[in-house]
C-alpha cells in the first residue's frame, strides 16, 4: 500500500465521518461542527489531487466564510422553542433509506462507467493556468473561460445587493407609520 | 441560382411567369384596399389619412384595378401565345427527342418532404412543378385570351360599381361600390385556374381547384346582400365539395399505392393497363374518385343542380367561370388523367355525359330566363364533352372544349350586354325585338348560337361532328350502347331549338315590353369590342385547310398530338368512326336543322302567342326535380335527424340528459375539475417533501440509465 | 495519486451527495437543510476535481468549474440566510414544515 493510498483512504474516512456526523447530530451546532470537519476533508483531498489552489480557495471561502456564516446564523436563531424541532423515527428511515438507495445507485453507476485511462506524471495546471483560463487567455486547446467569469461576477454582485435588501433591518419610515395608521 | 427569365433554356418558364402575372394586381389590390379601409376610419381627423383615402379613390372605387388586371392578364396572354409558336415549332423540330422537349417544357421540384423512416421506403414527397404540353398550352392561351375580353367587358358592365351608393333593387339596399373587389376575385381566378393548367402533378391540381373553387364562391355571391345569390353560392360551394371528396379519394389511393402524384410517372406507371400494384376494384375506385371530382366541377348529374344557380353572380362571371373556362377544369382534369382510367370508369364518364347532356338540354328547351337557358346549355355541352371523353373520342371532346369555351363566352357576354341594355331585365319574355335596337349584340350572338348549334363551317361544327362520329363508331363496335349515339344526336337537336328559341324571343319579333324595349340601347365600346373578338373567334378558331376537316386547324392538330397512348385502346371503335363520319355528320345536321326549323316556325314565323310565353310547368320546369328530391332526401333528411339528435340528448329545455353526447361532454368537464382538486392536494408546500419527490425521481431517472445504459 | 484512480474518489463524492441528500430529507431546521445543500455541492466539486485530475479533456475545465461553483455556492449560502434571518423575524421560527404559506 503505497503512501498516496494511505493518505487518500485517512482523509475518506476522515470527510465521510463528518458528513455523516451532519446527517446524524441532534443539535445544529454540532451539525456546523462536523460539517466543518467534512469541508476541510474536502479541501485536503484537493490538495491530494494536486488543485492547490482549489483546495486554498475552498477552505478561505468555505470554512473561512460560508460556515462562519452559518454559525452566525445559528446563533441568531437558536432561541425559542428549539426542542419543537425534532425529526421522527418514520423520517428517519425513510430518509436513511432513500441515501442508501441513491448511494447504491451511484457506486453502481460511477463503477460502470467507462474508465478513463490515467496520464502518468501530470500535474494539473495550477493557478496561474486558471487565472489565464478565466481571462480569457486561450491555452495550447484553444479553450477560455472569460464568458462563464463575467456572468459568475455580475450574478455575484446581484446576489449581493439582493442579500443586503432581504437581511437589511425594517424600520418603519414616518410616512408609511402615517399610511398605515 | 433559379432564373425565371431564362426563356432560352427553360421557354417553359414563360408559362410560370404569365401564371404568376395575375397575382400581382391581387395582392396590390388587397395593399389598396387594406390602406383604404384604414385611412377611411381615420379622415375625418387626420390630414395624412384623408389624403391617402382620396388619393386611393374616396368614396368612388377607381377604375385603376380593373386597368390593372387587365393589362396584367393581357401580358400574361402575350406570354402564353409567344410560349403557343414557341412549343408549336420545337414540338416539330424535337419530335423524336421527348426528352429533350420534356426537358426545356417542364420542372419539377419537392415542396414538402414526407419523412419515412431511412432504409424502409425512400420518403415521398408532394411536389410541384409545371408541364407544357398541347393540351394545357392550347387551354392556358384560351384561358388567358378569353380573360382578357371578359375582363375588358366588366370594365363596361361592372361601371355602375364606380358608384359612390349603388342601389340594389333585388335586394333592397344601398351599398357601396366595390369595382376593385370584382376585379380582385376575378384576378385571383385567373392565376387559380393557370396554375390549375400548368400543373404536372395532382396535388397541384387539387390545391388550383380549390382556389378556382372558393373564388366561384366568391363570385356568385359578389351581390351577397341578396339572399338568393348567397344561398347560390352557399350551393355552388357545398356541391362542390362533395366532388371534392371523391377527388381526395382518388388521389389518396394514387399518391398510397404508387407515391407520387406526378402525371407523367402515374401514366408510365399505369398507362391504360392494370397496374400490378393494385387490385382491380382499388384501379376503378380511384378512377371513379378522380371523376366525382370532376362531376361536381363540370356540373354533370347528379351534382349538376349548382350550376344553374350560380348565374345569381354577375354575367361577366357566368361567362368566364360558370361557362368558359372552370366549368371545363372537370373535363380538362378528365383529361389529363385520361390514361389513368380502368374501361369501366369510361364507361361511367360517357353515361353519365349522356344523361347529363339529355336532361340538362330538355329543361333549357322551357327556361324563360335567358341566362337559365345558357347555364344549362352549358351543362349539356359539357355532358357532350364527357361522352366523347368516355368513348375514347379525346381530341374531340377537347376541341369540343375549346371551341365551346368560345362560343359559350361570347353567349353569356351577349346575354351580359342584353341585360344591361335592358336594365337588368332577364326574362326572355319580356323583351323581343332587340335586333332595331342593338344590332352589333344580335348578330354577335347569332354567331354564337349558329357555332353552338353545329351549323358548318362555324367552329362549333368540326367539334360536335367529331363527337357525333366517334359516338356512333363506339355504338357500331359495341351495339349494347346504341344509346351513346342517338342521345347526343337528339340533344343536338334540342340545342338548335332552344338557342334559336333564345335568340327568336329575344331579338325578333314586337317588343312585348314597351317600357323595357324603349329605354334599351346598345352597349359601349368596352363591351361591344370583345363581343366582336368572341364572335370572330367562334366562327374562325377551328378552321384549316381542308376547311371540312376539324383535324387539319390548328387546334385540332396540336390536340392530335398531345393525345395520351391511353386513347389507343378505343381503336376499334375509332376505325368504325372513320367508316361512318359522313353518316354521322349527315344526321347531326340533318338533327340541327330540325331543331332550328322547329324553333323558326314557333316564335320566328310570326310572334309567339301568349300561350306560349305563360310559366312552363311539368317536369321539365321542375329541372326533373332534382332540387326537390335533394331538398327532401339530403336537407329535410339531415334536418330531421339533426332535430332528433337534439331531443335524444335532452329531456327538457336545459336539462342534458347523462349519459348522452351532451352528458359525455359534461363528464370530461366533471373529470378535469376532479382531477385538477386531487391534482391540488399534491402542492403542499413543504419543502422536505418536495426534496422527498425530487430524490425519488432521481434514482428512478438513475435507474433506468443504469438499465438501459448497455 | 495515479495508483488510487477515479473511482474511489466518485465513491466518495457519492457519499457525500447521500449524506446531502438524508440531511435535506430528515432536518426540520432550515440552517441544517443549507448544511445539506453544502454537502451536495461539495459531492459535485469533488468529482469535478477528480475528473480534472484523471481525464485528460477536462484538465482546465473541470478546475474552472469547481472555482465557480464554489462561488455560486457561497453566494446561495449568503442569500438564503438572509431569507431564513427574514422568515424568522417574521415568524419567530426557522422550521421548514411551518413553512407552508405558499402551498396550493
């Protein structure tokens, strides 16, 4: 068992046991926790790939924003009647079974599908290649990404403004508390 | 690259063009009359509008349109003869190259492919295309030239709807002009009925048959505030549709068994013999199909009784469509398909001319009205047309054609300028004495009835002899149908009597109506000129050198040469035509004579008694009562049954019964209102079912790739 | 890494799109349906990785792709607490099963 195999089957284990510790944890902070545990599994088995950059990127945004996030979020809504919030037994079996079956049928489907041969001693491109993708600087296969870049930017700053409008205090103006009442 | 003006190559193209011409002032007219319509609406407010109103004739219709039209189809007859020596010369020098001529004479390209799968059976498709030959440049000239005098005759007898109100006293109103309108249907004719003739295949056909059909309609009911000429003209289009179905039929069954519809592949295909694709019975079924199409056109029994009505439309139309030129799409189309025909359709096509051309002949013997006398005069020179076809005589039944087309315009323009001149009096015993007053029409249309009755050396003659002899050579070769020959011969007869009785009552004699005799008065030039035209053409069009021989004209010669191999399986009865044509002759004058004499002593003699001039009455009066019947049978019978179904589907005034149509109606309903509240349960809003329904229809959608995948 | 291959990687991915998918079925609180939905993308990324890394076509594209799915993910994540932090001032709850206003 070479050492890339060792690595690879530490830190499967390591992101499985979070996801499944999200599915599985009673309470939502711990949910944020162990999904904190799979993220950072993810991002390392990007770097195992060979995406550094990818692997950077998902744990400055992912565990560095979106979970922070995420933990904000809990703590503003984690008052009040939170033991409400409980899933049944029926909900648990039936969920558990449905991501058994799809996880059984996608082992058996990704198991079937044709296997690429591997490239012996490529690397994948690192940032520099990526960032002259999304430029729109054609590579040796003449593919650029400029469009894809500028679309994802304005969606970006679109899903900004509207998160600022939705989450933005409500404070009744003069005028409208007149209009009302 | 698709040149249309590449006559070097292509003459044919000629014939596209002069097809096409007519639609200009079609679409033209409708541009005006769309920007007329909306500056009218608009003129009183805005300058620009009033403008382009008045511009656009006010509330006067123009006579622009009618000029239009006019020189339009006049280029398009100039074309048509150019392309007539054209194909006339190279149809000599070519004559032993068919496909050299077929080549430059005719096109052909899909215009809707119909798929079939690859492998299985190569994709037909409908195409379209033209083809020259004898028949359709012989007809398309006559069609073009024959429209160009009618159109120059409404240019006078269409004057009145220049009017700004036009008071119509049939129907008791007053109403606009609409002179661009008349010129726009007739226009739109002109161009149904070209492409009628130069089509090579028929689904063409079919779609110029319509179109010839739905501008009838249009046309017979041109004074639609009339109830008569709309009722007319309703007729005119459901009877016609009847024929049209048997037509769809037969080009079904032809387009099923061989996929294509093209004349030239169907007649190599076919050709006079059975074809080994179809049965026996299916070859007759098509054939009868084609010839029901061609029935309801052609207006032979039972599908004649639309014909006569139609003359409620203006007589310029009664001439150039109701008896020149549409009315011989039928026997035109017959034929064309001619070698598509088993024996037994021909058999059925001369006896169903037969007794059309005896019973449509017998009612126009007691007709008052004049165009009543003409409408079934036509129906009956039909029915010759039909009996030559079907005893083989081709080129006699078509010439027949032609001269007819002739003879019968110059008739009905006749009767359209005598009406006219006596302010829309068309009763034949209301006038009398005509001749002092308009000279130019009477003698015009004495031609016209010396050419219809078979008066030698008129053109009538050569063709009706002609009939007359292949009849009696089919009759001597199968002596069973002895009555194919003496019921045209009889008819010939009647058809002297009853044209020179129309013209006796109308022309000579006293005035029996003073008051319509005074104001009566010669038409204007526009219309007189093509009477002229027509009448020179009737006496002179089938002439040739011999003079006694119909073969040796122009006419008779290039239709002698466009006749299909088909007609070569009548060469029995041919051979005894030849042997008998001098008896046959003989007894056809022999029977004109006597109908001419007959009519001479009862109202040329002296002036008809006034017992003669009364109502007629009796079963001729009836039209042998085949309105009534169809009125019980058909009208009052789907009347009856359309009332009961009623009552069965209701037990009182708003209570529909269950388990009826009207109650099977009402359960669809009933079940889509169910199903849309069980439907409604589905949406309920929870997000964790949503997501439940959304993984389940992802590992099905899974599974079945993982199932079919291999 | 060219000895453990693509597969064992897809597994994973696989996996992780399950977890995803029980957590969207089975949790009542809405932060932890977008924990689900995080799974989910994560699965996708994953794979998308993987296949840059062993399929030779996608060596730019599957790179590419992952960046921007990273940042629409980050982008859902941001709007769809503000839609919870909305639904809760005005409901006082982050139960999804409460949230039925909009059922037919």
């Amino acid at each position: 068992m070479s050492l890339p195999v060792v690595l690879f089957l530490i830190v499967a284990a390591t992101t499985a046991f979070g996801a499944l510790g999200v599915v599985l944890a009673r309470s939502i902070v711990r949910a944020a926790v162990w999904l904190l545990v799979a993220l950072i599994g993810v991002s390392v088995a990007y770097f195992l790939l060979g995406a550094e950059f990818l692997g950077a990127a998902q744990l400055i945004v992912y565990v560095g924003g979106t979970l922070v996030l995420m933990v904000f979020g809990v703590m503003i809504t984690n008052q009040g009647p939170f033991a409400g919030i409980r899933t049944k037994p029926v909900e648990w079996i039936l969920g558990g079974a449905l991501a058994s079956l799809l996880f059984a049928a996608l082992v058996t489907f990704s198991l079937r599908a044709a296997r690429p041969p591997v490239p012996e001693g490529e690397t994948l491109p690192g940032a520099g290649a990526l960032g002259a993708a999304f430029l729109g600087v054609p590579d040796e296969r003449g593919t650029a990404f400029l469009l894809p870049f500028e679309i994802v930017s304005i969606h970006l700053l679109v899903v900004l403004i509207a998160a600022a409008y939705l989450a933005r205090a409500k404070r009744r103006t003069p005028a409208e508390g007149a209009a009302n009442g | 690259m698709f040149n249309p003006f590449d006559f070097a190559e292509h003459p044919g193209r000629a014939y596209l063009i002069a097809t096409l011409l007519p639609l200009v002032p079609v679409i033209l007219l409708l541009i005006a009359a769309t920007a007329r319509n909306m500056a009218r609406s608009r003129s009183h407010t805005d300058s620009f509008a009033s403008r382009v109103y008045w511009l656009l004739g006010g509330d006067r219709p123009l006579k622009t349109g009618g000029y239009l039209s006019l020189v339009f189809l006049l280029a398009s007859f100039g074309l048509s003869v150019w392309g007539l020596l054209n194909f006339f010369e190279e149809s000599h020098t070519l004559h032993d190259q068919p496909k050299e001529l077929s080549k430059r004479w005719a096109e052909r390209g899909d215009w809707l492919r119909i798929g079939a799968a690859k492998g299985i059976r190569p994709a037909a498709a409908l195409q379209t295309g033209y083809r020259i030959d004898p028949l359709s440049a012989l007809m398309f000239t006559m069609v073009t030239g024959i429209g160009s005098l009618i159109f120059l005759f409404s240019l006078g007898y269409m004057n009145e709807e220049t009017e700004e109100t036009v008071e119509d006293h049939a129907a008791h109103t007053t109403r606009r002009g609409r002179f661009g309108r008349f010129y726009l249907y007739l226009s739109l004719f002109a161009f149904s009925m070209l492409n009628l003739l130069i089509a090579d295949n028929l689904f063409q056909v079919f779609v110029g048959w319509e179109l010839v059909g739905v501008c009838s309609f249009f046309l017979i009911g041109f004074y639609y505030e009339r109830k008569s000429a709309s009722t007319a003209a309703n007729k005119a289009f459901i009877v016609n549709r009847i024929g049209d179905a048997g037509l769809l039929i037969g080009i079904a069954i032809a387009f099923a068994t061989f996929g294509t519809l093209n004349f030239q592949d169907l007649a190599e295909l076919i050709d006079g013999r059975q074809p080994s694709e179809m049965s026996h019975g299916l070859w007759i079924l098509m054939g009868l199909g084609l010839f029901v199409g061609c029935v309801g056109k052609s207006a032979q029994v039972p599908l004649q009784t639309w014909l006569p009505d139609a003359m409620e439309g203006p007589t310029p139309v009664s001439a150039l469509i109701h008896a020149a030129t549409m009315v011989a799409a039928g026997v035109y189309l017959v034929g064309r398909c001619y070698p598509l025909f088993a024996p037994e359709v021909f058999l059925t096509i001369a006896y169903c001319g037969l007794i059309t051309l005896i019973l449509s002949a017998s009612v126009a013997l007691v007709m008052t009205d004049i165009k009543r006398v003409l409408a079934f005069s036509t129906c009956s020179q039909l029915g010759f047309m039909m009996l030559a076809l079907g005893v083989g005589a081709w080129t006699a039944g078509l010439l027949h054609l032609l001269t007819h087309a002739f003879f019968k315009a110059l008739l009905f323009l006749g009767a359209g300028s005598v009406i006219r001149g006596c302010h829309h009096e068309q009763d034949l015993r209301q006038m009398g004495g005509l001749r002092r007053k308009m000279p130019i029409t009477a003698y015009a249309m004495l031609v016209g009835v010396l050419a219809i009755s078979g008066i030698p050396f008129f053109s009538g003659w050569y063709s009706k002899d002609q009939i007359l002899s292949s009849a009696l050579g089919y009759s001597v070769a199968h002596n069973r149908h002895a009555l194919l020959f003496f019921g045209p011969l009889i008819a010939a007869g009647m058809t002297a009597f009853y044209m020179f009785r129309l013209w006796f009552l109308a022309f000579t004699g006293p005035p029996r109506n003073a008051e319509v005799y005074r104001h009566a008065r010669e038409s204007p030039f526009t219309m007189v000129l093509p009477l002229i035209a027509l009448a020179l053409c009737s006496l002179g069009i089938a002439w040739g050198w011999p003079p006694w021989d119909a073969e040796a004209s122009f006419l008779g010669h290039m239709l002698h040469e466009g006749e299909p191999l088909a007609a070569r399986t009548f060469a029995h009865a041919r051979e005894s035509a030849e042997d008998h044509h001098l008896a046959a002759g003989g007894l056809a004058l022999l029977a004109a004579v006597i109908g001419a004499a007959y009519s001479w002593s009862l109202y040329g003699r002296r002036a008809p008694t006034t017992a003669q001039l009364t109502e007629p009455t009796g079963v001729l009066a009836k039209r042998w009562y085949f309105d009534d019947v169809y009125d019980f049978v058909f009208l009052r019978g789907s009347l009856r049954l359309a009332a009961l179904a009623a009552k069965a589907d209701r037990s009182g005034p708003e209570q529909p019964r269950r388990y009826t149509l009207d109650g099977a109606m009402s359960g669809f309903a009933a079940l889509a209102v169910f199903g849309g509240r069980q439907l409604r349960k589905i949406q309920t809003g929870s997000v964790r079912q949503y997501v439940l329904a959304l993984v389940l229809t992802l590992i099905g959608l899974l599974g079945m790739l993982s199932a079919f995948a291999r | 890494m060219a000895d453990v291959g693509l597969a064992p990687f897809q597994i994973l991915a696989a996996f992780l799109f399950a977890c995803g998918v029980a957590c969207l079925v089975t949790k009542r609180n809405a932060i932890g349906l977008l924990m689900g939905v995080e799974l989910i993308l994560n699965a996708a990324n994953l794979n998308l990785v993987a296949a840059a890394r062993f399929v030779p076509g996608l060596r730019i594209e599957g790179q590419v792709f992952a960046v921007i799915v990273i940042v629409l993910a980050a982008a859902e994540a941001a709007v769809a607490l503000a839609i919870f932090l909305n639904f809760y001032n005005n409901h006082a709850t982050v139960d999804v099963d409460r949230a039925n206003e909009s059922k037919g």
